[in-house]
C-alpha cells in the first residue's frame, strides 16, 4: 500500500509533482485572460503589513507581507508547493524580510484562500498572480521564488511577465514534463504501491488536487537574460520508491536541468542535505539563493 512509500515520496509525487502548461483549461477563464495585457496595478494602496485578505478577480486571497521596501529593489514573492499554504513559509519570509520586502500568499484552493469556482489552468492560477503582484508592487519589479509546484508556476509565468519578473529562485521544482517522466518511469504494467501512485499522480494531472489545476506537460521557454538559479534536492528521496525509485530520481534530476533554459544567466545547485522541502530542511541555501538572484535583479 501507499502508505508504505515514505511520505515526503507521496507528498512530492502526488501533490506537487505536477505538469505544465495549458490543458483541460477553463474556457471562460482562457478566453477572458490575456498575459500579455497590461495590468491594473494597484499598489497606491497602504502597504499590507502582516496576513491579510485581499480582493483578486472577485476571490478573496490570503496575502502576508512584512519587511521594508527598497527603492529600486524586487519584491520578493514566495510560492508554496501543492498541499501546503503560506504558514509553511512563514520562517523563510521572516528571515528574509530582515532584508527584504517579502511577500506571500495562498493560491485559490490553498489556506485561507477562497476555493476555485471550479476546474483550474495556468491561465486562472496566473490571473490571480497577477492581481496579487499588482497589489504587493505595483509597477515595481519581483523576483519569484517558488517550490515545487510553486517553482512551476513560476517558471510559467515568467516568459509572460518580463515587464515584471527580475528572478527567479527554484526550489526542487516540479519538472517541466513531470506527467510524462512518471508514466515512462513506472510503466503501465507496474503492480502494487508503484501502480498505485502512477495512477494517483496521473489523476492529479486531471485535477484532482486541493487546488482543481489541471495541467500538462510542456517545453521550457524563455523568461529574458534574468538571474535563476535551481536548487535540487540532494537526498535521494524518490528511491523509496520500490523498484522504480531510481528511474523517478533520474527523471526529476533530468528535468531540474531543464529549467536552465529560462535564461542564459541560470545556475543549477544541489541542497546535500535536504529533501523535498530545501527551505525547510537546509533554508540558508534557499535564502542565500534568493538574496543573491534579489542582489542582481537589483542591479
């Protein structure tokens, strides 16, 4: 049984070891939605200190902030992985905001975040982006730093906004053809936990997860000449996999690599000592990453 399989396996693989791209989208939302129009950016209102709701596209979204704004420096937007919420990045946002503004926020289907009116695309989830960077900084530039699923989203969204996204900090990011690496990884034949999770993976790519996204697989583009850097995870945790642990390792190896192809100024890493959850596990290599794409988007 599933239980079986470590549970940061399961949480990875089945929560936030997703695709990308457009597919089985909300047709009311990709027709209404373009990422190329300019925005309504709001940040003339009073800054948000602390957690706070905020209206976005007539959803109510959990947004927390904290830190001082420097003029001419990035906001810093942390994305939490599928299954979790800001709280989960409330020590990493606080030692940043030290330096930093540092901002977080519930996607739609996450915390304390309204429920998505229905089926989700990267077009829906990067409306409500959209709204909320308007919110956070205005006209101003961001450096996105996001995990798993989060570093995925980000990853989307930024060949669209270069107007706006400056960097970008990955870490242990769902890879770009994940749907594709499981089913070529842990064949349709496969028995047992294995088959079990090959089918609860691909029921999530369908939309079966807490946040309604349905998503698939597509080719890395291009977000600028802009600072990246992607961190992998140096535990091998996917191995606790049976029998096709190794090639899951492998496949998400391959796919941290092609996430350099956001930019030609891209730097992969390894966290040694860290799991799934780098920020959480060893969060001085998360925030020495973002400080250092924050510096250089700065300058």
């Amino acid at each position: 049984m599933l239980r079986k399989i470590k549970t940061s396996v399961v949480a990875a693989l089945c929560c936030t070891a997703l695709g990308a791209a457009l597919a089985g989208c909300d047709g009311d939302a990709m027709e209404n939605w373009d990422p190329l129009a300019p925005a309504t950016r709001t940040a003339g209102a009073a800054p948000i200190s602390g957690t706070q709701k905020i209206d976005v596209a007539g959803h109510s979204v959990n947004v927390s902030c904290s830190g001082d704004p420097g003029e001419g420096r990035p906001v810093v937007v942390l994305l939490h992985g599928a299954g979790d919420g800001l709280d989960k990045l409330a020590a990493v946002q606080k030692t940043l905001s030290k330096q930093h503004r540092v901002c977080s926020y519930d996607r739609l289907g996450a915390g304390a975040s309204d429920q998505p009116d229905g089926p989700q695309s990267f077009a829906s989830t990067g409306k409500i982006l959209t709204g909320v960077l308007d919110r956070v900084a205005g006209d101003g530039p961001v450096v996105l730093a996001g995990h798993s699923l989060g570093g995925l989203i980000a990853a989307r969204y930024a060949p669209d906004h270069q107007d706006r996204v400056k960097g970008l900090v990955l870490m242990d990011a769902t890879p770009p053809t994940m749907e594709a690496d499981i089913s070529k990884a842990i064949p349709e034949s496969a028995t047992g936990p294995a088959a079990e999770l090959r089918a609860q993976n691909l029921a999530m790519f369908r939309g079966e997860n807490p946040e309604k996204l349905v998503i698939a697989d597509a080719e890395v583009r291009s977000a600028g000449n802009i600072p990246v850097e992607v961190i992998q995870h140096g535990k091998p945790y996917l191995a606790a996999v049976p029998e096709y642990g190794p090639r899951l390792e492998r496949a998400w190896a391959a796919g941290q690599r092609k996430w350099r192809g956001l930019s030609g100024d891209s730097k992969l890493s390894t966290a040694a000592s860290s799991g799934h959850y780098i920020y959480v596990d060893q969060p001085e290599v998360a925030v020495q990453a973002i400080e250092r794409v924050t510096a250089r988007a700065a300058g």
